[in-house]
C-alpha cells in the first residue's frame, strides 16, 4: 500500500479496506454534526481558558506523567466527535468527561473550531533514534503484517482530514498511550460501532516497538 493521494475521503478510504482486508468491516456512522447556535463571548472565553489550563495556551498539550494530547491544528470534525465520544461514554476518560458533559452542542463547535487556528512547535523529546523505522512505517504501513500506510489516512503531511485527526506534532507518550490502550478506551458501546474501528485492524497489529518509532516520527512534524 504506496498510492499516498493528498485527496483522500472517508469514502475512498472505507472501499479500500473493503477491497483490501479480509476481516468485516464494521458500518461506520457519523453523527450529523449539530447545528451551532450563538455561543456568548464571554462564556466562550471562560471556557476556553478552562481547556487552556491543562492542553496549553497555544493547545500545544503537555508532556507530563499523564501526558495531555495536543490540540492546536487539530480538524475540527475529529475534535468535536472526540468531545461528544466522552460525553457519550463511547471513549473513555474520566477527566474529558467531567470538562465536556455539560457543554452545549454550540459550545462544543466553538471550541472545536478554535483549535484548528493555532500552531505552535512540536513540544519534541522523543527518542530521536526511532524516527527513521516511524517514517518508513507511517509512509509505506508494514506489508508483512498487513498494515495499511499511516499517511493513506491520516495524509502524506500527518495533518489529517476532518474526521482523520491530525497526527503532526502529537505529543510523544500520548501517541503510544493511545495506540497502546486503543481497545480499551475507544469504541466502548458494543452494538454502536463508531470511527475508532477504522483504527482497530491498524492497532490490532502494531508491536510495542513499532508504535514507539511512528509515534516518535509524527511527534516532531511540524
Ligand atoms: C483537567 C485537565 C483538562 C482540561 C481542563 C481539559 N482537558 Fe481535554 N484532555 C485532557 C486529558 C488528560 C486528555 C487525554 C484523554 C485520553 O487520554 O484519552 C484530554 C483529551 C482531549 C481531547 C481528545 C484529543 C485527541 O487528540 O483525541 C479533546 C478533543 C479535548 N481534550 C478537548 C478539551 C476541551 C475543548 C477542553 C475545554 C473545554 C478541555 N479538553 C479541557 C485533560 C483536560
Ligand atoms: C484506514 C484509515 C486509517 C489508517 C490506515 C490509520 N489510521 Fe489512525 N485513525 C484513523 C481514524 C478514522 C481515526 C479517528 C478514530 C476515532 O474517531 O476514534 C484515527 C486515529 C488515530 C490516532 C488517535 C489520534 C488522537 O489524537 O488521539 C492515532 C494516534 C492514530 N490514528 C495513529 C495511526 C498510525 C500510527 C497509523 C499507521 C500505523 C494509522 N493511524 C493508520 C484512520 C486510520
């Protein structure tokens, strides 16, 4: 899998998997995205300092213990169908839930659509030896273990598209956390499959040691 097209869809992507992979691919249904109403300037600012806390002025995220995901350049779409996974418990996460169960579906496109506009530097660290073996994996997948390439999805550059998020400049532990605990965190209402299952053949088959070398790769894209 080498054909990297910068004008990917959803749709195109879904039919390769179908022509591709030998394993039922789940339907995947996108909630129709709520109609914004007017969301106050100052209920705005309240909250979106609230977010600033912890994701960081710029929404550059935070490499700590319990490392804190970037959202600064972030698609909108994948963002506001994150916010409303935790709301909807079909991802999970105590800490997102709290911060996002009672904003409205205004807010929530707001917020979502604020992100996409700022871009600070990659916060970096991550060990600088692996990002050769993670370019080779993000660009070409691993054929051997039948591993579609990252970039077929997610973009040539890691910037994503709508409901593909931007992987460009994520936060090293983040990556590998996610990826690591896709499973168990993602996808959580058996019977409403959502976008997570597209990721699920992907993480099913990545080593311990090949997710450190991509998440190492897209961390220090700019
Ligand atoms: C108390 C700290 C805290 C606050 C405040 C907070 N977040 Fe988060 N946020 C987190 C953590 C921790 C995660 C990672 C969750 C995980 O590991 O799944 C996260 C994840 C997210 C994600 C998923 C990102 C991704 O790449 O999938 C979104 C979207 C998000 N937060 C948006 C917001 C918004 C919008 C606000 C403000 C209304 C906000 N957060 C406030 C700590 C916080
Ligand atoms: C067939 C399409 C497809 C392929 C191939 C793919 N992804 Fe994804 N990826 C997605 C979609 C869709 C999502 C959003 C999932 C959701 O909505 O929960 C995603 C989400 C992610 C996330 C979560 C981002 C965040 O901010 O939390 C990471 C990390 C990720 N992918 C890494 C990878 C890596 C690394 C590869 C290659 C080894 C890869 N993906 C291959 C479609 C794909």
């Amino acid at each position: 899998m080498s054909a990297i097209s910068s004008s990917f869809s959803f749709g195109q992507i879904m039919n390769l998997i179908k022509a591709t992979s030998q394993f039922v691919i789940l339907t995947v249904v996108f909630s129709a995205t709520a109609r914004a109403d007017a969301v106050s300037k100052q209920n705005f600012a309240a909250k979106i300092g609230y977010c600033q806390d912890c994701h960081g002025v710029s929404g550059q995220g935070y490499r700590g213990f319990y490392p804190i995901p970037r959202l600064a350049g972030q698609q909108t779409e994948y963002l506001e169908n994150q916010l409303r996974a935790f709301v909807e418990h079909r991802r999970t996460n105590n800490v997102m839930f709290n911060v996002a169960h009672n904003l409205s579906p205004a807010m929530i496109r707001a917020l979502a659509t604020n992100f996409r506009h700022f871009n600070p530097r990659p916060l970096g660290g991550a060990p600088k030896n692996l990002v050769t073996a993670g370019k080779k994996i993000f660009e070409d997948g691993v054929p051997d273990a039948n591993i579609v390439a990252c970039a077929a999805c997610h973009g040539p550059d890691a910037v994503g598209k709508n409901e593909f998020p931007r992987l460009a400049g994520q936060i090293y532990p983040y990556v590998v956390k996610t990826l690591t605990n896709w499973t168990s965190e993602r996808g959580q209402i058996p019977g409403k499959p959502d976008t997570s299952a597209v990721m699920q053949p992907v993480v099913h088959s990545l080593t311990k040691s090949q997710i450190e070398a991509v998440a190492a790769y897209v961390s220090y894209l700019q």
